[in-house]
C-alpha cells in the first residue's frame, strides 16, 4: 500500500484545526507499573501513590512521558 505524501499548503491549511479525533483512553496505574517494569523507571511519581500524593503537587502519580508517547501511534491509527 502506498501513501501519497501530503502538499506542505495542505499541511499549513490545516494549522490550528482538528483533523482528527481518537477515542479517549484511560491510563491505568496497571499501565504505568508495566511500563515501569519494561524500561526500568520505577521512580516514585509514576509507580508510588501514596507518596506522590503526599510529595508533588499532582495529587497522585502520572505516566511517563514515554508512555503517553507510545500510545501515538495507536491513537494515530484510530484516526
């Protein structure tokens, strides 16, 4: 299968509008252990609830920035 590549003024036509929508996901805390446990960053803010509660201003842990990265391509596709 071949993709026709895209004009740069179709790319500029399109600045600041929406091209497409993927269904929401929900990042678990399942999700971010697993993640954790594959690339070997167990630091506290992704894998600690409680003290990530009690020590960042977020109110509990957040998800590695690869994480959020990695789901891209599946949101990508979704599109």
């Amino acid at each position: 299968m071949s993709v026709e590549p895209i004009s740069l003024d179709v790319l500029l036509a399109n600045v600041g509008k929406e091209v497409g929508v993927s269904p929401w996901r929900v990042v678990t805390q399942r999700m971010i252990d697993q993640f954790a446990d594959a690339t070997d960053d167990h630091q506290f803010i992704h894998c600690d609830p409680e003290r990530a509660m009690r020590e960042t201003p977020f109110g509990g842990t957040i998800a590695h920035g690869f994480l959020s990265l990695s789901l891209l391509s599946a949101m990508t596709f979704e599109t």
